[in-house]
C-alpha cells in the first residue's frame, strides 16, 4: 500500500495559492493517478535508529472548493516506504535547506526523490549559472563595493540579487544615484551578490522554460505589472503564452543537457531579451499550473509519465 504514496515536502499548505501553485498541480496528477499524496514541511523531518520520517497529512486535492485540500488524516511515516519525494519547497538556500538535503540524501537509493537532494545542495540556482555566463547579459559575483561602482558607472543601470533568494524578493535596481549605505547594508545582508546589466526589455516579459528529464517541453512569458521590472508572478507579473526564438531553444538544450548529467529531473530557466538571466530554478520550479490553464497542455502528466508512475 505505502508503495503508492506520493511524498511532498512543501510550504505551509493554508500559505499556497492553487491557481499558481506547481507543487499542487503535480501532487493532483499524481492523485489522478492513483497516488496517495502525503504532505509535510521541511521542519517535520526526523531520523530515528536509521530510518527517515516525516510528520505530515495524507490530503485529498479538489480544485472545485473553496479550499483545495482536505486533510484525511495525519500521519508519521516511514518515507523509505513510499514511491515517489518531490522536494518542493522555496528556498532561501541556507543551512536548513542543506540539512534536509543531507536527511534525504540517506534515501535517494531507496525512493526517487526529484529533485535529487545531492544535486539540489550542490547547484546554487544563481552561481550555477556560471557555466553558462557567455549566454547571459555582463555579470558579476562579488562583495567588493569598489566593483559595484565600477560596474555602475560602465553601466548605469544595475540589478543587484541576492545569491540566495527568489521569487524576486530583496532585488534593488540601481537606475539613478547609486548609495554606498545601501550597498554596504546589502552586501552585510547577503554576502556575495549577483550584479548584472539591467536589460530593459524586462518590460515586454521574460521567458521561463520548463524542462523535463533534459527536454524542453513549453514556456510562458510573465510580463511585470506597470512600473516594476520583476517578472514575478508572486509581485504581480501577468502571464502569457509565447514561443522560444532559436537562440533561446539552442541556450536551453544546452543547460537541459547538463542538467541531466547532474540528475535535476525538473527545472526552469529563464530569459530576458535571448539572454539567459541566471536563475536556474531546480528546487522548485513554478509555472506548470499557469501554462495549462493558457493553453491546456498538461506537463504535470508528462512530467509523471517520464517517472513511468
């Protein structure tokens, strides 16, 4: 019986919006299925005389009500047991993110977990890109204010990110006088940073890119809400259907193909004007529930087919 059970381990399930939310979309694919879908937060993780266990729920998903999921009972078990982990939670990449990865590490031969967790710990979603800077906009990674200035005044208009954030969340854009207090206090903040040549084509929308088992299966394009650059759909980014120019299919085969190479299962990545803009997202890609309500193509099915679930 357990061998039926899909594992989640996700955000505070009442804080999830289903009309956005990935994590869901695949998680009620897989009910669809046949799977039962257990899910539990990172902090509800345990080893005990060598065995991992989570303390979670078992929830039945029903996109009709007002509130999506039904908790049919909670539950301590065994995840060596079950079919199938989904690692789904958001980042910020820090030391607890990389404890859950080194628990679960101790199973990885016994239950597919996508994303695999040594994988996951050892692709940081910004310094991975690195790899591939010659496709990017001019980049650096760095914690010298003196660089900052200097890539200012080449420049001037920047876009600071912390290497260990998403979702948007603390970018600053430079685009007039540029402060050292600021700087100073954000570079206290997070450590090394991401500095990059702001594109203005942000404007018209990003690209992200889903891929699946090392293919490119669909895109959406997120287009920022009037006055902001972040392409976001958490900061109010409206999506929208688009297609991948050549560049931008001959980019993501290559990252594709590597990303199979380190066993990341699922990922996203994203473009700014046929460049790629760094975040390579292997946690927790978002956007499947997006692209099927644009245009009703189904990748969480894919994504389960290839897992021949």
């Amino acid at each position: 019986m357990t061998n039926k059970i899909i594992a989640v381990q996700g955000n505070n399930l009442n804080k999830l919006n289903p009309i956005t939310d990935t994590s869901i979309f695949l998680a009620k694919s897989g009910q669809i299925r046949g799977y039962k879908i257990f899910y539990y937060e990172p902090e509800n993780l345990s080893i005990k005389n060598k065995k991992v266990f989570a303390n979670g729920s078992f929830i039945k998903i029903n996109y009709s009500r007002k509130k999506f999921f039904k908790i049919i009972k909670k539950a301590y078990i065994d995840l060596s047991k079950v079919k199938f982990i989904l690692v789904r939670q958001d980042p910020p990449f820090n030391l607890e993110y990389i404890s859950t990865t080194y628990i679960l590490d101790t199973l990885k031969n016994k239950v597919r977990i996508i994303n695999n967790p040594t994988s996951i710990r050892n692709i940081s979603e910004k310094l991975y890109s690195m790899k591939f800077i010659q496709f990017m906009p001019d980049t650096m990674f760095t914690k010298k204010i003196e660089d900052i200035l200097y890539f200012y005044k080449k420049y001037k208009k920047v876009i600071l990110k912390p290497i260990h954030s998403y979702s948007g969340n603390d970018i600053i854009f430079i685009n007039n006088k540029l402060s050292i207090k600021v700087i100073s206090n954000f570079i206290k903040k997070h450590g090394h940073i991401m500095v990059q040549k702001f594109l203005p084509k942000i404007k018209y929308g990003d690209k992200r890119v889903f891929i699946i088992n090392g293919k490119i299966c669909g895109c959406i394009s997120r287009v920022p809400k009037p006055g902001s650059i972040l392409s976001n759909m958490s900061k109010g980014a409206k999506p929208k259907l688009i297609k991948l120019t050549q560049k931008e299919i001959k980019i993501s085969k290559i990252i594709a193909k590597d990303l199979v190479k380190k066993d990341i299962y699922f990922a996203g990545i994203d473009f700014i004007d046929q460049k790629l803009n760094g975040d390579i997202n292997v946690t927790s890609p978002t956007g499947l529930k997006t692209l099927y309500d644009l245009s009703n193509i189904n990748l969480a099915d894919y994504f389960w087919k290839g897992l021949k679930a």
